[in-house]
C-alpha cells in the first residue's frame, strides 16, 4: 500500500508555464524530501523540509510543507525543457528508519 | 557521489531459479535500502537495513529476502523468481535518519 499519493501522475506542459506538483499523505511525516530521476539514473535529492509550514526555494522550484506535516507541494516557475523529468517526494517518519517514496509525477516540458 | 556499486546492472533469468543482486557502498553509511521501480508506482520499499545484521521489512517484501554481513555490502535475493518481479531494482544508502538518500545506477531484472 503506498502512503504517499502524488499528482498528477503526468504532466505536459509548454515551455515557460507554472506548475505545481502535491505530495499528500494521511499520516504525519518528520520530515519530507523530494528527487528528481531522469532516465536510466536513481534518483537525486532536491531538498528536504523538516518544519510545519516551511518553504524552501532553489531557483525556480519552491518547495512547501503543509502546517500539518502531512502534505508538500512542488511548484515550478516558467519551466524549461531541462526540468523534464520524474518527480518523488520521500517520507520520512520519526518511528522508524525507512523512507517511503510516492507515486512519483512524469513532467515533460515542451519548447 | 556516495560510490553506490550495484551488480549486476542487468540480469534475465527463468522463473522459479534463485537470483542474488548486490549493492556495494565505500561511504560507512549506516542505513542501505532496497527498492523497486515500475511504471506507475514510484519507488516501492522491498527490505533496509539499519545496521550489520539489523534489517526489516518494506511495503513489498514478499518473495525477498535480504543480508547484510558486514557494513559496505547489501544482499537482496529473490528466492524463487517470478514474472511479477520483472522490475528495476534500486540500492540507496544515508548515513543517518533524516538526511539525504544516495542511489546507485539500478539493475534491471528480466524474470523470463
């Protein structure tokens, strides 16, 4: 059973417009992380949230951590064909030591 | 780089056999995991490991079973392949809770 829904599952999006990607779970996180996979590699991180309410910015991208610590949301600013990619955000939960990965958003910027 | 080895990078083999794949690490990091990717389902948690002999289950550990003898090496083996577990198979590793997830280049695994 996944814990982390993420949508959408696919995006398309022309060269230039605003998205926003959502993590959403029904427990409460430690903290949140979310990695872009292009094909054939693993995954890289992006950044990590730890704190309710926390917004993080890294160029385009900003990252935010829902008050409750049960939800983030990615959201990027006039994209670029280089931000095509697969999208994950990871859990992490303070009772144990594993990282749970979403369902993971396809992103596909075209010029 | 965390210098995440994983071997073989690709494997097909027929149902019903035994199939081991490794994950080597050269950074003393104390947790190692073990995922699958398929179309639709993000990575999905198979086994980790919190240290030498420590590990647990994932969301998917049916039909795995894992080993970690000794600090660098991870072992994830499918006791009896099946067709379902056709997937690309993934190693990470971090040195503590909280903090970044490092991932070798995958194996992708055939089950004919």
């Amino acid at each position: 059973t996944q814990l982390l829904e993420q949508s959408p599952q696919f995006l398309s999006i022309q060269e230039g417009e605003n998205l926003t990607v959502y993590c959403n779970s029904s427990s409460v996180f430690s903290s949140l992380q979310w990695y872009r996979q292009e094909p054939g590699e693993g995954p890289v991180l992006l950044v990590t949230v730890v704190t309710g309410g926390e917004v993080k910015k890294l160029k385009r991208l900003t990252f935010q951590f829902g008050d409750a610590r049960k939800d983030s949301s990615l959201h990027i600013t006039a994209a670029q064909p280089g931000d095509t990619g697969l999208y994950l955000c990871a859990a992490l939960y303070s009772s144990a030591s594993k990282i749970i990965f979403g369902s993971g958003t396809r992103l596909s910027i075209r010029p | 780089d965390a210098g995440i080895t994983q071997s073989p990078r690709h494997k097909v083999t027929e149902t019903g056999t035994p199939v081991t794949l490794r994950c080597h690490q050269t950074e003393n990091h104390r947790y190692m995991y073990w995922y699958r990717q398929d179309p639709g389902h993000g990575l999905r948690l198979i086994h980790y490991s919190y240290g030498v002999k420590d590990t647990d289950k994932g969301e998917v550990s049916d039909g795995y079973s894992v080993s970690r003898s000794k600090t660098e090496d991870f072992l994830l083996t499918l006791e009896s392949a099946t067709s379902s577990q056709t997937s690309v198979y993934f190693c990470a590793t971090t040195p503590g809770q909280g903090t970044e997830a490092f991932f070798g280049q995958g194996t992708r695994l055939t089950v004919v």
